[in-house]
C-alpha cells in the first residue's frame, strides 16, 4: 500500500501493517470504528508483522477481532476495532 495517507485509510478501511508500525498515518483522523491491518511478508513473517501492529494499536485504544488470511495472496489482515 505505497503512499498511504488518511485519505485512503478512510477510503478502503485498511492500513498496511508498516504503515502502523512506522506511524506513517495518524489514525486519531480515521472515523470508523472497524479497520483491516494487511501484512505483506514472506513466510511466517506476515503473522508477526500483523501482531506486532496489533499490539502497538492496543496501546492507542483499538482491539484484536481476528486474524486471517483473505483470498490466495500471502497477504494477512488484522481486523481491529476501536474500544
């Protein structure tokens, strides 16, 4: 997800997991309650990106739903919602 901003974030309701973790995009603009974090990583590395972003998310007030792999991809989506 190049060149991420608030504006897409709010767009397509999803946020790559670097984005997070870098805190390229700040997310106290975001104005849904629900938001995918997608993780592009080889191998065993895309669940931790994915958690990693979880955590750091939890810390600013959002919640793990689930964890899942969508479509054929190696793409991994964490499914957050604002407490």
């Amino acid at each position: 997800m190049p060149n991420e901003t608030i504006e897409s974030v709010v767009r397509t309701h999803a946020i790559s997991a670097t984005a997070v973790l870098r805190q390229l995009v700040d997310l106290r603009a975001y104005p849904h309650r629900h938001l995918a974090v997608v993780a592009y990583a080889a191998g065993g590395d895309s669940v931790s990106q994915a958690l990693a972003a979880a955590d750091h998310l939890s810390r600013l007030g959002w919640e793990l739903i689930n964890v899942t792999q969508v479509g054929s991809g190696r793409a991994l989506h964490a499914f957050m919602r604002r407490r």
